[in-house]
C-alpha cells in the first residue's frame, strides 16, 4: 500500500450495493497485521515480501477462482497494488483477460517514497512486467497515462486509457439543511498526510542522495499545516476574526494531525464521518480546502484525490492549493476555484479574505 493508513467501514456506501449484487468477501482468518518495527524495515530495505500483501494477494486468488469458473473478465481495482499478484494468477488460471485500474499511478506517483533509487527501479520493473499481462489499463488522469506510455513503450500495444474518478448525482440530490450560524465554514475532508510530510522533510538531505523520491517533491503541503498559518496570520491581523471563522476537518487523524490542529482556535475535529455525513459537510461551508504535495515548477502531478469530484458537485467554492497538472486544469475550468501555490501562505489568506467579503456581502 501507498500509505500505512487506518480505514472504516462506512455502512451508508455499502448499503447502495444493489440487492441482485453477490459480493463475496476474503475470509479474515489469518490476515496478518501490517508489518512494524525491524519487519516493516526488513521489508522495505531487503526486499523481503510484503506479509499482509501477500496474504491479500493469496486470498483474492483463491476466492476469484471459486468463483471465477462463469466469469468472462477479471477487473482489479488495484489498491493495494498487491491485486496485480491476484488478477495475473488468475487470469492464468482461468485463462480471462484482466483489467488493471491502478487509480493512482503505482511507482510513477511522485507521493510513493522509496529508500533507494534502486528500490524504485525495482518497484517499476516489477510494475511493468505484471502490466504486460493486462489487457487493458485504466489510469485515472491523462497526465499519469503520459507517464506511463513513457515510463513503459512496450505497453503501447494494450487498451490504455484515462477514466477519472466521479461523484454519485443521487449524493447531491436536494437541498442541503442551511445553516444559521454566521460562521464562515471552511472544510477539509479526507486524509491529512502531517507525518509523512515532516519525516520526509527530516530526511530530505538523505533521500537526494540515496534517489529514493522524486526530486523536488514535498508532501507536508498535503496537510492542514499552512491552511493553518493562513488562518493564524489572518487572526492575528484581526482578531475579531475568531468569532467569524471555522476550519472543520472531516477524517481519520493521526496524532499528528491531532496536534497541528488543536494548536488552532478555530478548528473543528470531527474525526470519521460516514460519506453521508462528509458530503452535508461538503454542501454547508463556505469553501473546501483541496490540498496537493508540491512540486517544482513544470512538473506536473499525476494524480487527482478523489474527493476532488465530491467537492465540484457540492457547488462550494474550492481552495486549491495544488502544483500544475489534471487537478488544476479541471479546477480552473470549473470556474469557483481559488488557486494558490500548494505552499502560498499569503495567498491562501487573501483567497480566505476574498471569500469572507463575499459572505458577508451574501453573493
């Protein structure tokens, strides 16, 4: 997996399963936990095998293949990246064409930090000589197509495409509950990424060396962490402004998080919210705060969070703090985005400043 992230089972998304839907789910005897300590290190310097991978890998297979005999396609939906073990053993199996969708781009995400240049190398390898058995290849912007068809020629002759991500229209049905509150609501839903920004910050200098992450890449601006000392600049400018603003975020935060937030008056910790819950959040502020790892000018990004379509059907205006790439272009075309620099400090409080007079003015 990308990020070693806790997860929640959000009843409201299960339940549009639709009823003539048969899910079967891998049996959770024996799941290992996630590697720690000296384990996990072993496993990220000498290459030893991922345990709960592989244990994720060998279940899919085994249930596919129970139950894959009146299939005609496998579709992997790959996260974690371990179901490209699984959707190669059982296309073998079953002799059925696979589908790889990789979401985002595997070893060519500039947000995937490796301890070498050599391990990423080895992590790309590995990533095409499984893409070479897909039939098709689904990534979820153009510009991690590009990378990919770069990266890996010998794909030109699959079905290689960009499908991005959406939203639900039954999600945005109606009127959202309106607030009387006088607050300027600003929003954040999802992960906050505040420790592995800062770890990869203190290890900076090493990781240049060693060629284990894309130059030039900062993750701590994917995280509340100048949002922040936006709004601490802003207070204290004016700090009648305490009563007025409100950052909320929405997600499962780790201590970290914890810690960078509670430091602020004005913000709101909701910790997990079912998609239900997010989305009215999502509709009732005033502006949605969209963050993205920064990256050198002319650089693009190759990704585009999911909540990013969530945030455009809601209608709020959208603070975005991004780098060029897809997920710029498609905020700038939307027409009701702000867009700063991932670490513009002071644009971020003007962007606020401007929207608060338009709230204030009722527009």
């Amino acid at each position: 997996t990308r990020f070693r992230l806790p997860w929640k089972w959000d009843a409201t998304l299960s339940a549009e399963i639709p009823p003539e839907v048969t899910v079967r789910r891998v049996p959770r005897a024996g799941e290992p936990d996630l590697s720690a300590g000296l384990r996990h290190r072993a496993e990220r310097w000498l290459g030893l095998r991922d345990r709960w991978g592989d244990w994720w890998a060998d279940a899919s297979y085994r249930l596919g293949k129970e139950v894959g005999a009146e299939a005609d396609l496998i579709y992997v939906w790959m996260q974690p990246y371990a179901s490209a073990e699984a959707g190669v053993a059982l296309s073998s199996a079953l002799k059925l064409p696979w589908v790889a969708d990789l979401g985002d781009p595997w070893a060519l995400d500039e947000m995937m930090i490796y301890p070498t240049a050599i391990h990423r190398r080895r992590e790309l390898r590995r990533m095409g000589r499984l893409l070479e058995t897909a039939s098709a290849i689904v990534m979820s912007t153009p510009e991690a197509v590009l990378r990919l068809m770069a990266a890996f020629p010998q794909l030109e002759s699959k079905i290689v495409t960009a499908i991005p991500n959406g939203f639900d229209a039954a999600d945005f049905a109606g009127s959202a509950e309106p607030r009387h509150d006088r607050r300027f609501r600003i929003v954040h839903t999802g992960y906050l990424h505040t420790a592995l920004g800062r770890e990869h910050r203190r290890r900076g200098a090493l990781r240049r060396v060693l060629g284990g992450s894309v130059r030039g890449v900062d993750i701590l601006t994917r995280s509340h962490v100048y949002l922040i000392e936006a709004l601490d600049h802003l207070l204290a400018r004016d700090p009648s402004l305490k009563d007025v603003l409100e950052l909320h975020l929405a997600g499962v935060l780790s201590d970290v998080d914890r810690a960078v937030a509670e430091a602020c008056p004005l913000v709101r910790v909701h910790g997990y919210l079912s998609h239900a819950e997010s989305i009215e959040l999502m509709r009732t502020a005033e502006l949605l705060f969209l963050p993205l790892q920064n990256l050198p000018d002319g650089t693009r990004a190759t990704v585009v969070p999911g909540k990013t379509y969530d945030y455009l059907a809601a209608g709020t205006p959208i603070l975005g703090a991004v780098p060029e790439g897809d997920l710029r272009d498609i905020l700038r075309e939307a027409g009701h985005a702000t867009l700063v620099r991932p670490d513009d400090v002071e644009g971020m409080a003007s962007a606020i400043l401007r929207e608060l007079e338009r709230f204030r003015s009722g527009k």
